[in-house]
C-alpha cells in the first residue's frame, strides 16, 4: 500500500505522536515523512537528524553495492605488472579503511515507545516454555562466562544485520538515549568519585551531532564491567592527570561520551565501531573530504593502555586531523564575519532609513503646522471681515429706528451732552421714557447719524451685537451700564455730562495690572 493511501488510524498512539513531533518540527509533507519514521523505527530525534543533515549511508546496501559485478569478458592474454597490482592494492585498502573508519549514526528505541504485554491467560499458557527458556538460557550463559571467547567469536561470525539489536538480559531497565546517558554519568560517579571529565548527557547520536556542528573531535569511550580490565583502566589511564589535562584542554576541542555495553545504545555502538576488545576508546571526528555529514574514526584505543601511551595516541589522531577541521572553522569564520558586515550595514542602513524618514515626517508635520496656522489666520480675517460688514449692516439698521429726537417744545426731555474719546462731544435730546440703550444706540450710530447714511436695510441675521464702550459721569463717577436697563431719566435725570470709556482699552490695563501683580 503506498504512503498516499495510509490511513493514519492505521497508526498506534506512539506512531501518531512521534508523527506530529516530527511534523511541528520539520514541516516535512505527510507522505515523506512516514516512510523517513519508519526507516528511523518511529524514533523522532533520529528522523530529525536525519531530516536536517541527510541520512546516514546504510552498511547493508553499501556491502551490497560492493559485491563485484559480472565483469566484462576478457581476453586470454592479460598484461601484467608490479605498478598496477601496487595501485589496485592500495584503492581496496583505502576502499577498506574508508569503510571500517566510518562512525555512522545508530537506531536507538523511542522513549515512549509503549511496553508489549501479553494478556493474562496467554502469559499464564506460555508459563512453562518462558521457565525453560530461561534455565537454558542462564545454562548458556553460564557456559560463556567460562569460555569467553565463545561469545566473541559469534559476534565475529554473525550476520551483521542481527548485531544491531540486543535482547536485554542485565536486568538493567531499558531508557531514552539521554536518560541512559545520565545513568551512565551517575554510576561512573558512584563507582569512582568526582571526576573532571566532561561526559555529555545526550545520545550518541546527539554527541555525533554536536561533534559535526561545533567542529570538534568526539572521544567516545565504552566500558564493560564484566571485562577485568576496567576499573584498572580507568583509574589508572582514563583519569590519569596527563589524560585529563589533556581532555579538558580548551584548544584541543574535545567531547567526551561513555557508555555502558550493557545498554542497548552503547552495545549498538559498539557493534557499529567494530569493537572487539574493552575497555574501548575512539576518536570520531567530522571529515569535509568523505562529505558533507560524514563522520569517521581517526583512533582506536583497544584494551588496557599505559597512561602515556593513551594520551599519545589521542594527541596524534588529533593533531593529524586538524588541519581540515581548522580550514572549516576559518571558512565558518569568514563567513560570520561577513554576515556581521552585512548586519551592521544594514543596520546603519535601516538608521540612515529612519533618520530620513523622521525627517520627512517633520517636515510633513511642519508644512501641515504651517498650512494649518495659514487657513486659521484666512479664517479670523474672514470672520473679522464679516463681522465690521454685518457691524457697519447694523448700525445703518439701528440708526434708522431711532427715534426722531424731541423738539424745544417739549419740556419733559431729557438733554445729555456726551464726551467721544475723538474729542468730540454729541449733544442730543431724549424722550423722558427713551432707554438706556437709545443713547448707547446714538454714540454707536453717530458717524452714520453724521454722515445721513440711512439707507433701508435689514438687521444682520445670525449676528449678535455688543457695545465696546461704557458711559460714565466724571463728578461723582457713575457707570451706566446698558446691561442694566432702566431709562435715561431714572439714571441720569434730567440732563448731564457723560464721557465714553472703550471696554477693551480697560480690560487690556487689567491684564497688565494682573501680570505685573503677578510677576
């Protein structure tokens, strides 16, 4: 059934969630991203390193590719000499260092990966067959502790494809690769102290991954507690001070995984690297000129090894490696500097861009501000402009409705002499009843009521007149507000001297007065 026509109900809890772990991640289309789980067994952090930095060749189909193909029909008569039989030997031995130098990345069980159990009365059935396997089981292995060569030579002779995968017989509870790796962490501190070594607490699929990005050479170490050797080994030569100056050494760039062979993860390691005899040590290291992810083993350190002899190997598979590594970080290097140049160009090219742009904003703000204050000074002229016309329009309308001023005749009238601010004085008769606005009426209109310009027009609409001046008497002084009503013959009597006083003149004295008082 093809990866198009999967049901994805087809799927168990595990499977679908390591789906959608992969998917949030990669954004990789269902179709691809199914078959790349099942060739990674469902486990999400190999699919991912997969998917980022390629797949790692398979042994199997590298093997197959190896066999020798139908040759070509040849000629009896073949042309021999020593040159030719030199180079053909020296490319199948490098073609066979190359292969057993690689350090591929392993299948390691997902971490929540559910436990199978069988039901009850199966389990109950099968009682009987499980006691026997394990008596024959133990017997065997009983049998392998007394020879042990026994079991290293069926490793040896084994089909590879079934040295990838390990029952779990220890008793040792199956975990994650991270977890694994702190367990290991944790026992190496129990059985032999505080220690300076530096162990990552990941996979060692996530250690390869750090190796190969941060360019650095990854000592990976395995330890088997059932071998002799190991605890000598790694107190005498693992944590000799000479090793450890070494390890800990900041331009040497190491990174330090361990693992326990009774694990599934390192015993899958160790399958993968070939090892043979523990304690074990190599140095994996990424190689540019294999390709663009591969990664190889420049060092073995097999069995019990003197201290020196230790840190003169891992001195020299370091050394000898360098140069690749050092020419990657140089590239690495100019490449982040010339990514910071550009940064920092534009950087200040988004600077000057913001300059320019608030400068232009000010001045759209200013030409505005100035348009603005030009249409509100267009806008007083208008009103100033339409108020002296509906101003002159009014007073023509008022000084038509006064009335006719009394004759001599009348001996109730009221005579009022009125003092303008020209110098000019309004000399001027009142009915005994005429309002206190009539005569504000008259001062008003008294360039019009001079002039005879009395033209028939109507009052202004929408226009609200005030008078800008007040009459007083100078002895005694006495306002005559025209606000407060009355006529003229109850505030004034029957005549007097009034002088005209402007509103604003007086109001504009306060204000200085004011701020003076204030100042």
């Amino acid at each position: 059934m093809s990866t198009t026509d999967l049901d994805l109900d087809q799927l168990s809890p595990s499977e679908s969630t390591a789906l959608e772990t992969y998917t949030a991640v990669t954004g990789q289309e269902l179709t691809d991203a199914i078959p790349l789980l099942r060739r990674s067994q469902w486990n999400v952090q190999i699919a991912i390193a997969k998917f980022f930095d390629g797949e790692a060749p398979d042994p199997v189909e590298e093997a197959r590719a190896a066999l020798p193909q139908s040759p070509p029909p040849q000629s009896n008569r073949q042309t021999r000499n020593l040159m030719t039989e030199d180079i053909t030997e020296q490319l199948s031995l490098n073609q066979a260092a190359r292969a057993s130098d690689s350090a591929p990345r392993i299948t390691t069980q997902a971490e929540d990966q559910p436990v199978y159990r069988p039901p009850f009365i199966i389990a109950l059935l099968f009682t009987p067959f499980n006691l026997v396997y394990r008596l024959l089981y133990n017997s065997f292995r009983l049998f392998g502790t007394l020879f042990p060569f026994l079991p290293r030579l069926f490793n040896a002779t084994a089909n590879p494809a079934l040295q990838g995968t390990r029952r779990n017989t220890t008793g040792r509870r199956t975990l994650g690769p991270k977890d694994t790796a702190a367990r290991f962490i944790r026992e190496f501190e129990e059985e032999y102290g505080s220690h300076p070594i530096p162990f990552l607490e990941n996979g060692y699929n996530m250690a390869l991954e750090k190796s190969q990005r941060d360019l650095k050479f990854l000592l990976v170490v395995l330890l088997s507690p059932e071998h002799d050797d190991t605890n000598e080994w790694v107190q005498d030569t693992l944590l000799a001070p000479e090793v450890l100056e070494y390890i800990n050494e900041a331009q040497n760039n190491v990174l330090v995984w361990g693992g326990n062979v009774q694990d599934s993860e390192a015993y899958q390691v160790a399958n993968s690297l070939r090892v043979t005899k523990f304690p074990f040590a190599a140095v994996v290291v990424h190689t540019p000129s294999v390709s663009s992810t591969a990664m190889s083993v420049v060092g073995r350190i097999a069995g019990f090894t003197p201290p020196a002899e230790f840190a003169n190997k891992l001195r020299t598979a370091i050394s000898s490696n360098q140069a690749p590594l050092e020419r990657i970080r140089s590239s690495r290097a100019e490449q982040q500097a010339s990514r910071s140049l550009r940064e920092q160009q534009d950087s200040a090219y988004e600077r000057s861009l913001a300059i320019d742009r608030e400068r232009a904003r000010q001045r759209r703000e200013a030409e505005a501000a100035r348009q603005r204050e030009e249409q509100e000074a267009a806008d007083r002229q208008a009103a100033e402009e339409k108020r002296e016309r509906d101003l002159a329009q009014w007073k023509q309308w008022r000084a038509q409705s006064l009335p006719e001023e009394p004759g001599t005749d009348v001996k109730d009238a009221v005579r009022i002499s009125v003092r303008l601010p020209s110098g000019e004085r309004i000399m001027r008769r009142f009915a005994a009843d005429a309002e206190i606005e009539e005569l504000y009426a008259v001062v008003e209109c008294y360039e019009e009521l001079q002039a005879g310009r009395l033209a028939e027009v109507s009052k202004p609409e929408e226009f609200t007149h005030q008078y800008g001046f007040r009459l007083v008497s100078p002895m005694p002084r006495a306002v005559y507000g025209v606000e407060e009503g009355g006529t003229i013959r109850d505030k004034i009597g029957r005549g007097g001297n009034l002088l005209v006083e402007p509103i604003e003149a007086e109001e504009d004295e306060n204000e200085v007065e004011e701020e003076e008082t204030v100042t």
